[in-house]
C-alpha cells in the first residue's frame, strides 16, 4: 500500500494512545482498490467479532488505477448512511461472503444494491453476492470481486501492500 492519504494520516495520529489500530488494503477487479484504518478500544483486541458500534475511528480512499476516486469516514456518518461493519479481533479480518446473520457483511456508506454512497460520494459493500465498490452512487460493477475473498488488516506499524497485488477472482 502506498502511504495514506494526508488526511487518513493526520487523523490516526490524533486518536487516544488506548485505541487499537489497523490498516487495510481491499484490491478489487479493473485497477479499483481501497485503503483504509480502523480504530476501537484496545479492550476489544483478541474478544471475536464486533460491529460498528464498537468502532471509535474509520475511515477509506477509493482508488482507481492508483488515483484516488474517492473517501469516506465515520466523521461523515449521517441518519440516512449505510453503515455496518463486522471485525474480527481473533482472526484481524473483516469477515467476507455472508450476511449481517452471518456476522460476514460490510456496508460502508455503500447499501446491497450499491448506489446510495452520496453525489460526489465513494463507499464499499461486501455481501453474499460481490465485494465493490459505489462511487457518485453508482454501483461500480467493474470494482465486483467474489464474496468470500479474505480482507485481511494489518497491525498499527505494518503497512499492507496493495499498489501490484493482483485480485484473486
């Protein structure tokens, strides 16, 4: 992964020293990719699966072709935001290929059909059907990679590499 954007940056530096700290690299079909931090309570390290609830700090840049396309962050969160997350503190993945039942769906700013992530706006979506992405609230199908692709983290400190990945599906 290339260095976070300036923003993501100046924002994980600011978060209580109590905080456990991740970051991310989801890379998606057609040069789509996104990078991320996630941040909650230290206490929550190693307990199983949360949800966003439990998450005191989060935030993600679309990319496309290395360019970013977009961002969002729990700072923007609104009433009408899609927003749902499952982690899981054991494993340090977000679980993949379910459903909220299931513990394995992610909604961030980004609904199941995808096209609610705001004019102008970016998010991701990982149900039972693709992991993609929604850019200006359309469904980037191009982005579609299969549901049960793992999404791993990495530890504050260890930066995941995304830019010469290639997507599995």
């Amino acid at each position: 992964m290339r260095l976070l954007p300036a923003a993501l940056s100046v924002l994980a530096l600011t978060q209580p020293a109590d905080a456990a700290r991740f970051a991310f690299c989801w890379i998606g079909n057609s040069g789509y990719t996104m990078e991320g931090v996630i941040e909650f309570p230290d206490e929550l390290v190693g307990t199983g699966i949360i949800n966003e609830t439990d998450v005191t700090h989060f935030a993600i840049t679309g990319l496309l072709d290395g360019v970013p396309v977009g961002f969002w962050s729990l700072d923007m969160l609104t009433p009408e935001t899609t927003w749902e997350l499952y982690f899981d503190t054991v494993k340090l993945e977000f679980p993949t290929g379910g459903s909220s039942f299931q513990n394995s769906y992610q909604a961030w700013n980004a609904n199941g059909r995808v096209d609610d992530c705001g004019p102008g706006g970016f998010g991701f979506n990982g149900g039972n059907l693709y992991q993609d992405v929604c850019i200006d609230n359309t469904w980037i199908t191009d982005s579609s990679i299969e549901p049960s692709t793992p999404f791993p983290v990495a530890p504050e400190g260890v930066v995941p590499r995304c830019a010469n990945a290639v997507p599995i599906s």
